[in-house]
C-alpha cells in the first residue's frame, strides 16, 4: 500500500538570478579596487622615487655646498685676520699693506700649487713677525720658502721660519740654514758679514735670497706643472670660488642664529607633550625630498589597504 504512495515535491528559484547579478557587481567592483590600488601604489611610488632623488640630488649637495663654503671662507678669513694681526703687532715694518700681500698671496697661488689661504696664514705672518725683512726683499722671500718647501718636502710654515731667522739676522743666520744642506760659500759669507757691517742689512739679506736661488728657485713653478700639481690648482680655483660663495652665505648666518635662538627660547618654555609631538612630526617637514619618500611609502600602503 506504501509503495503505491508518491510524493511529488517543486521548487521555484525565485533568488538565483539576484545572486548571480550581485557576484557579477562584487567582481566589478573587485576589479575597481585593485584598478585603485595599482594606481595608488604606482603613484606612492613615484612619490617615494622624486623624494629620495631631490634628496640625494639636491638636498644633501646643497647642504655640503654650503658647509664646505663657509668652511673655505672662515679658513680665508682666519688667514686675513692673522696678517693684519700681525701688521699691527709689528707697527707695519715690512713696508706693505693687508691688501698688497694678499694680492701677492693671489699671484702666488696662480703659479704654484699652494692655495692663497695657506700662503697668507703659514708664509706671510709668520715672516711678518720678522721685522728686519721688507719691502722687495718680503716679496722676495716668499717666494722662496715655497720653493724650498717644495723641494725639501716641509711644510710651510717650518720653512718661513727658517728662512725668516736667516733674514732677521744674517750672519748667524745662515748658519742653520747650512744645517739643512743650504750651502754659502765662503766669499758668500765675507760679503754678507761686510754688508752687515755697514748696515746694509738688505744687501746682505739679497745675498742670502741669491744663494738660496741657485738651489731652489722655480721649484714651486715647476711642481704645479705636473698633473697632481694641476689638479691642486684646480682644487684651489674651486676653493676660491667656495669662498666667495660662503662670503655671500655668512650674512645671512646672524639673523639666522638670533631665530634660532628665539626659537630655542619657545621650544623650552613648551609642554612636554607638544615638544615630543614637534620632534616626532617636525622631521617630516625638515627638507622637501624626505618628505616625499616618506608620503610616497604612506600612499603605496594606503593602496595596499584598500
């Protein structure tokens, strides 16, 4: 009897063609977000790219332009300032003026490979605290000691000493000269004491300049001919221009530091949150480069959020 009975069951799918219409708008809108991904990480990038290229190209050369500049210039400046120290201490007994030698320091560097600044600080005030050499014998001198520097391979300095004692006082002074193998011959030496004793004292000092002339004069000349003596000429004509470069930076150097010192001054007086908030956030404002890599590595992640 069972197995006559039949049961017949049917089913309408009222929702299916909702379903499928939602799936195929849910792949739309798939499809849209990764579109805008894409475009947000391809733009973070490029972000993050011209960022850390301004930095590397334009804000650290920048910043060590100016750093080497002002550097350039204060070693300038230090040089100047102990010529003129030195004239003053001395009553000006070589006979010329802060600017004479510092044209004769310019010519200098022009035909040697010494730059201007080392002449003025390690050849010209050392020989200004010898006052018995002036005029054309100083000029004279000068270029001397760069040229026994050179040969001798001592530095500057140690040489404007030595010859400067020499100078200061010849008859005993060519003694120690003799002592680092700069040889007079004896009627050398008769003619310097004789000068002496008349109290032609630059006529002896000419005879001195003389002798050491026939050992080492051209030698600097010659040494700036060679290619590393270019290449520090070069370096030199760079360093002339980076301190002309640093003169023009200095003067903004004081109101700069009177806000700095103003700003210092309202930075103490803050609340501890605001300046840990400043320092945190402060940063990202310090120089534009920076900032953009920093913005463009947010964006890609901002992209790969959504």
């Amino acid at each position: 009897m069972m197995d006559l009975l039949k049961f017949k069951f049917s089913a309408e799918d009222a929702t299916g063609s909702a379903f499928a219409a939602v799936r195929g708008q849910l792949r739309g809108v798939d499809g849209a977000l990764a579109s805008v991904q894409e475009r947000v990480t391809r733009m973070g990038r490029s972000m993050r790219n011209i960022g850390a290229g301004m930095t590397a190209g334009v804000t650290a050369p920048l910043v060590l332009l100016g750093r080497q500049s002002l550097s350039f210039y204060d070693a300038q400046v230090s040089a100047e300032t102990k010529v003129l120290t030195a004239i003053e201490s001395t009553g000006g007994a070589a006979g010329l003026s802060a600017a004479q030698l510092g044209d004769m320091a310019a010519q200098l560097e022009l035909l040697t490979k010494f730059g201007d600044e080392d002449i003025l600080s390690d050849v010209t005030a050392q020989l200004l605290t010898f006052t018995n050499v002036q005029g054309d014998v100083f000029a004279r001198a000068q270029t001397s000691i760069l040229d026994m520097s050179t040969l001798l391979e001592t530095d500057l300095s140690s040489s404007a000493i030595m010859l400067g004692k020499a100078l200061q006082d010849p008859i005993s002074g060519i003694s120690a000269l003799q002592r680092v193998g700069i040889r007079f011959s004896d009627a050398q030496k008769d003619v310097i004491a004789s000068l002496v004793e008349t109290g032609d004292v630059a006529g002896a000092q000419a005879v001195i300049l003389d002798g050491i002339d026939v050992q080492f004069k051209g030698q600097a000349e010659a040494a700036a001919s060679t290619p590393l003596g270019r290449w520090a000429q070069l370096n030199n004509a760079i360093g002339s221009v980076k301190e002309q470069l640093g003169a023009e930076i200095t003067p903004f150097l004081e109101p700069l530091v009177k806000i700095l010192g103003e700003a210092v001054a309202w930075f103490s007086e803050l609340s501890p949150e605001i300046k840990r908030n400043i320092v945190i956030f402060g940063g990202l404002a310090a120089a534009l480069g920076p900032v953009l890599t920093i913005l463009g590595l947010m964006t890609m992640g901002l992209g790969s959020l959504a």
